[in-house]
C-alpha cells in the first residue's frame, strides 16, 4: 500500500524566513496531495492542495510543489509569522473504487516560528 | 463556517468497557470517515462510510469497531470492549461530494482507556 514519509519532523525558524516541508510517497497511483495544519487541541485543517496534473499551487504565503517523477511534494511557507507554529501534515490519497477520503498521513512536522 | 463537531471532546473508560464517539458532520455533506491519532504518530484511516454502509476499512477497524448513522445528522463510532491500546484522539471527517476530496475534520475526541 501507499506510504508518505515526511521530514523534518521538527523545524525551527525565525520570524519572517521561510520554511520547507518535504515528503516522499510510494504509489505512483496517488493523485491527491493535501497539507494539513493541526494546532493544539485541533483536527487538521486542510491549509493547501495539489493534484497530480500541476506542478505547482500557490495561495499567498504557503505554496505546493510537486514532482510526480521523483514521486515527492514539498510545502514552503515565506514570511513566517508566529501564527505558523503548528504541526504540518502532508498526506497522499490512492483514489481507486471506493478509496475516496482514505488519506494516508507522514508523520507530521512541528514548525515553530520564532519572534 | 461550517464544521464538523464531535462530541464528547475527552473520554475516559475502563478497560473492557464500551463506549460511543458521536460526531455530526456537515449537513450537506455525503461521506463520512473516522481517523485515530496515537500521541506523536501520524493519523490513520479506520473507516469510510457512505450510503449507509461501510465503503471501505483499514486493518485497525476490526470486530471491535462499528460505525453507525443513527438518524440524518449523527454518525458515530463504537468499540465495543475497548483495549488500553484504543487510547488515542479520534476524528470524525467528511466530504461534501465523490470527486471532490476536501475532508473537513472535527476537533477530535481523546479516548483514555485505563
């Protein structure tokens, strides 16, 4: 089955850099990649998305990257703010028969963005 | 804006015991899932739900659980004799339509088994 890997795991960086998350996924089949933020005692909030036939996606400070050859999609967030401090889900979906929903998750990356 | 709620937000049980998470889902939505959080791992798919029936489940999803829509607004999750090993923080998602894969998640219920 499909497997995303995710890292860092925790990412550390100062008030108005910028941050990148990358992750990696198994199943060449996967045409789905959401980013999901999660903050303290929170579910995950879909923040961007990405679908196989675009190389990338943008929405003001947070932007979506994928190559579907190297079978990896990353996330970049510019001008971080403090309000960016969450964890960041990156997940695939496998969208066959009733597959539809069943997102398979990385393991999450702790961003903390310093004032 | 609309949102999925789940109900209660914390849980306690004894070992052994059953227990219901109870979530409603955004009205007009048509598809409906429960994931799990053990603390510090990745979230996982248990269960999707739609047209009244289960359409598809993981691994984790075994006898113990269930999933039922008891009227038009509620969708719930039973484990049936629950194992220190369900601790963890559920969430309740939906999707509004097949072909649009947005999932709305719920805040979660953190299940305590002791």
């Amino acid at each position: 089955g499909e497997n995303v890997e995710q890292h860092p795991s925790t990412l550390s960086v100062q008030e108005g850099d910028s941050a990148v998350i990358k992750c990696t996924y198994s199943d060449s089949a996967s045409n789905y990649f959401p980013w999901y933020k999660q903050e303290l005692g929170k579910g995950p909030q879909l923040i961007i998305d990405i679908r196989s036939n675009v190389g990338e996606k943008k929405d003001q400070r947070i932007a979506v990257t994928l190559n579907k050859t190297a079978k990896h999609f990353s996330l970049h967030i510019t001008e971080t703010q403090p309000e960016d401090s969450a964890v960041y889900f990156c997940a695939a979906s496998v969208n066959y028969g009733g597959s539809q929903g069943n997102l398979i998750f990385g393991k999450g990356t702790k961003l903390s963005v310093k004032p | 804006e609309p949102e999925v709620t789940q109900t209660p937000s914390h849980q306690v049980t004894q070992m052994g015991q059953e227990v219901i998470l109870r979530c409603v889902p955004i009205s007009n939505h048509l598809y409906f899932y429960w994931y799990r959080q053990i603390l510090g791992q990745k979230v996982e798919f248990l269960v999707s739900f739609y047209n009244n029936e289960i359409s598809e489940k993981s691994e984790i999803f075994d006898d113990q659980f269930s999933v039922e829509r008891p009227d038009g607004s509620n969708f719930t999750l039973k484990i049936r004799s629950t194992k220190l090993e369900d601790s963890a923080m559920y969430f309740c998602a939906s999707i509004k339509t097949w072909g649009n894969e947005k999932l709305f998640f719920g805040s979660g219920t953190q299940l305590s088994v002791l």
